[in-house]
C-alpha cells in the first residue's frame, strides 16, 4: 500500500471506466467488514466516510453497519453508478451521501462531515497526497475514531500466474512497456503506508491480511482491465475492439477451459491516535 508526499498524476485516472468498474471489480469479503466494524465499534450513530469511493464496492456495505456514509470520489460517473449499485442493493440502504470531490477538498467539507468515527481509503490512498489527506481526517475525526488504508494490488498487472503475465504482455504490445495512468504514465510510489503514518496525527496501527485464490472467467478479466487506469477505453480508443479480441485470444490459447484463478493478498491497515488505550 505505498503512497508519497504528492499526487503527481493525471485527474482522469479513471475517465470512461465505471461501467466496468461498477460490474468487474470484486467487493470486499464479510471478514473485512466484520473486521472493521468490530475495531471501530461501528453501530447506528456512527458517520463513516469511503474517500476515493469508486462505485461503492465498500461504501454499500459499511452503510448497513451505520446511521451515515459519505462516498466520496471525483469521478461523476463513478458516483452515478454507485447510486445505481446502492439502488439495487437493498430497500434499506438509504444512508449514503455521494459527493463528487477529492481528499483535496476535505476542509471544505468538514462542517459536513464532522464528527466521522471512521474514514476508510481502500484501493484509494496510493493516489492521494498521503500526509495532507491524514492531518485533514485528524480535524474531522472523533478523538476515539480512526481510518482503515488497504487494497489488494493489482495481480493482472503485478501477478505471477502464467496468464498475469499474459495480460501485462498484452497491455505492453498495446500501449507501451511503461504502465499508462489516464493521459499520463504510472508514478511509481516507493514509500509504504508505514512511514506516512508514523509522522501522522495517527500512529498507532494495527494490521490486518487476508489470503485466498479468486477466480476469474475471460469476460470478467477484460472487463476488469477496462476498469483500470492503464487500459481503460479512453486510454486504448479506437485500438478498444483490436485490443479486447487479442486479449481473449492469448487467455483462450492459456487455458482453453476459460477458467483462471489469482492468488489474493488483501491487506488493510486499521489507525489510531497513539493516545488510545
């Protein structure tokens, strides 16, 4: 879960992907809900904010945990298809506020969100300028609150299945040996949530992981890499078609049956203030 100091990246990471992010990108297990909401002591009073929200793959589940939760992203689409997912979710899930801004806007924001007990960054803090967004959440969260920063990688980038492999090779043969990033190119993040945590307002961490293998069937694997920021629709254009159908064949040539599976390392790291007990 690497950040750094400054965002030095495109604003339209995700432009044109949350259709697919909304349908391909897998949601979090019940462990990690349970997990969260059991160290937070989340119930029916509790304000919960999901900053860089997506289509709210977290932000729908924490909500039937809670009174309020604020899904925060700058992407409109990302937002209107969250509302589509909260919609069909369940009659019951009415307590989510989208708002359509950035961890740059939080003190902006505070008179709204004030007091949250909690303000979770999954698959979302490495894109964020990690201190400033952490001394913000220090003014708006409760004394006894806190923040959860996770994610699970990128194994169709970063994996080391033959057929990982196979999808990063395709990308490269399209688009360039240097990983895209909307209209830009990936600014790789050395440093890991620890140091940008132990000069925070929270430095009392504890940390969480879990492994197990997901599957994946040919369809889903090109709709989740038109979900990212590296291949994206807006980022292949017009190569779009060529690209998908060269995909699936090389997946096709990999294993026939269709079926593939990727070893899953979901970790997420649960904050306080140090003066906790």
């Amino acid at each position: 879960m690497p950040s750094d100091n400054a965002s030095t990246h495109a604003a339209d990471l995700f432009k044109g992907t949350a259709h697919y992010y909304s349908r391909f990108r897998p949601g979090y297990p019940d462990e990690m809900i349970d997990h969260i909401v059991e160290h937070f002591s989340l119930d029916s009073n509790s304000r919960v904010l999901d900053l860089g929200c997506g289509t709210g793959q977290l932000t729908i589940p924490l909500a039937k945990h809670v009174g309020t939760v604020f899904g925060i992203d700058p992407e409109p689409e990302m937002l209107a298809e969250a509302e589509a997912e909260r919609q069909a979710a369940s009659a019951s899930v009415a307590n989510v506020q989208w708002i359509r801004a950035s961890s740059d806007d939080l003190d902006a924001l505070a008179p709204r969100l004030a007091p949250l007990q909690l303000a979770t960054m999954m698959r979302s803090f490495h894109w964020m300028n990690g201190d400033a967004t952490l001394r913000a959440l220090d003014r708006i969260i409760t004394p006894n609150g806190g923040i959860v920063i996770g994610g699970d990688g990128c194994g169709l980038w970063n994996g080391s299945r033959p057929w990982e492999h196979a999808v990063r090779e395709t990308i490269q043969r399209w688009l360039g040996e240097q990983r895209r990033a909307g209209s830009g190119t990936y600014a790789t993040r050395e440093e890991r949530w620890e140091p940008v945590i132990a000069r925070s307002p929270f430095t009392r961490a504890e940390p969480w992981q879990m492994r197990f293998q997901r599957a994946w069937e040919i369809d889903a694997i090109v709709g989740y890499v038109s979900s990212t920021s590296f291949a994206s629709p807006a980022v292949l254009g017009d190569r779009q078609v060529g690209f998908e159908a060269d995909l699936r064949a090389t997946l096709a040539d990999i294993d026939p049956s269709g079926q593939f599976l990727e070893d899953v390392e979901l970790e997420a790291v649960l904050v306080w203030r140090e003066s906790l007990t």
